[in-house]
C-alpha cells in the first residue's frame, strides 16, 4: 500500500469521511420518500447497483442497511438470481466479487480500530 493510501485510510478511520456521510444522508431520504418497505427498497437498490457494475463500498452501503432491516443473505441471493437473466451472468459475477472486496474491505477496515461515527 502507498504512503498516499495510507494517509487517505488513516483520514477516514480517523471519522473525515464527508463524500461517504453525505452518500448515506442521500441514501436514507430516498428510502423515506420511495414509499417501499425497507426490504423491497434495499432489494431494488441491490438489483441497480448489478446492473451499473456498481463498486465495493455501494454494496457494502447498501448490505449495510439491509443487515439492520433484516433482509437475509437468501434474499439478496433471490434478487441475483432473478435478474441474471436480464443484466447477465458477467453482471451478476462482477457483483458477487464487489460484495467480497467491500466486506474484506470493511473488515481490515474495522481491523484498524476505527472510532466512533462522527456526529458533526
């Protein structure tokens, strides 16, 4: 890992982290104003981020939520399953790999002793 790497990972273990708070105030209104219950939206948004080639760390935004709903792993396998057929296999692939570098992400992330949320 570069000392540029290491810096921008000790910024956001350190709570600087405003691209992703903002990020996650954008996410929690559009989950008020959708109307949908909190498993059917973190289902959508799982289904779109497969279709975008979406990144590690949307995903883990988003598994983040559904573990706090109650959205079970069989679920969001469910929704991979269905939309394989539309957005293909490649898609589907790709987004199971994300998924395991966002949680091994997290995980050396949270190895690092992050502190608590920033509330200001």
């Amino acid at each position: 890992m570069t000392q540029t790497q290491d810096d921008a990972l000790g910024r956001i273990a350190q709570g600087d982290a405003p691209v992703l708070e903002t990020l996650l105030h954008m996410n929690l209104d559009a989950a008020e104003r959708s109307g949908l219950d909190a498993d059917t939206y973190l289902a959508v948004r799982l289904a779109a981020l497969v279709a975008m080639d979406a990144a590690p760390v949307s995903y883990l935004i988003t598994l983040g939520a559904a573990a706090d709903t109650g959205l079970t792993v069989e679920k969001a396998q469910a929704v991979l399953v269905a939309i394989a057929p539309v957005v293909g296999s490649a898609r589907v692939t790709s987004a199971a790999g994300a998924i395991v570098r966002g949680v091994l992400g997290a995980a050396a992330l949270d190895d690092m002793g992050l502190p608590e949320q920033r509330t200001s």
